[in-house]
C-alpha cells in the first residue's frame, strides 16, 4: 500500500471524487487550494482524500472516496491514520464535514473525531439536487474536529 500526494492534473481524479461529493461546482470549490492523495494498493487506485487549510491551525478533510468495489476493506481507515499522522505538525484541529449518517459518523469517531457543530440545512442550500444517504435525504452538514493534544 502506497499513499501518494497528487500537485498535478488533480481533475483526472474528478470521477472517484464525485463518489464522496456529488457536485463538481462544489468538488472545484476545494480542489486546487486542496492537497490531493491517492491510496495506491497492488498498483491500483483504491482511495482518495482531499484536505485544505482553513485557518492557520485548522486544516479540513473536504472529501474521501474509496472506489465502491474496494470499500469496507480497510482502505478509507488507512487513509484516515495516514491523514492524521501527516497534519500532527501543520494544525492544532482536523475537521471533516459530513452527512447525518449515523456509520459515516462512527467510522470518524473510531479515530478520535468528536463533534464540533452542526450547520442546518447545507445540503438543501449548497447543491443543485437532493443528496441522499440510506433512503434519507441529507439535510444538515454534522462537522467533527480531531484535536492534536
């Protein structure tokens, strides 16, 4: 397993992206002010992950997609410890933004993500059509910080 920081051509990945954010007017919105890796296992793309500076001690997690034939294997767990370990010197605070989906919420909080706030009616306000998760339309963005001590 190989993790790789892409500077270059960021849009060639625009179709695994779109699997963890559903609009390209959003995905653009992050990806060039964004740092791009790609999980490389057995030589094939499995993950990727984009994460941007916000404030000078806040940096966010804006996307992570695990192509759907390789989820629930481990690959978005690696990504995330490596994530994690990467960012321990450049912010004091990892956030990610994410639905009100009670297993994405969970896989965070098994790496030590804890609530931080709640924006109400993102999802409604920011895309051009309804974002669904389990059957449920995703209304509120749910932000979870991890806090390097």
């Amino acid at each position: 397993m190989e993790i790789l920081e892409v500077t270059e051509n960021k849009e060639q990945y625009m179709d695994l992206l779109l699997l963890g954010d559903e609009q390209e007017s959003m995905i653009e919105k992050y990806l060039q002010r964004g740092s791009l890796y790609a999980l490389y296992d057995d030589f094939d793309l499995k993950t990727i992950l984009v994460v941007t500076k916000e404030k000078d001690d806040t940096c966010e997690i804006k996307n992570i997609a695990t192509h759907k034939m390789y989820q629930g294997k481990g690959y978005g767990s690696a990504m995330i410890k490596y994530i994690i370990e990467k960012y321990k010197n450049k912010c004091k605070i990892l956030l990610v933004g994410t639905g009100e989906s009670e297993k994405i919420l969970v896989f965070y909080e098994k790496f030590g993500f804890t609530y931080s706030h709640t924006i109400k009616d993102f999802f409604i306000n920011n895309y051009d059509h309804a974002l669904m998760e389990d059957g449920e339309q995703l209304k509120d963005m749910i932000y979870l910080k991890f806090v390097y001590k």
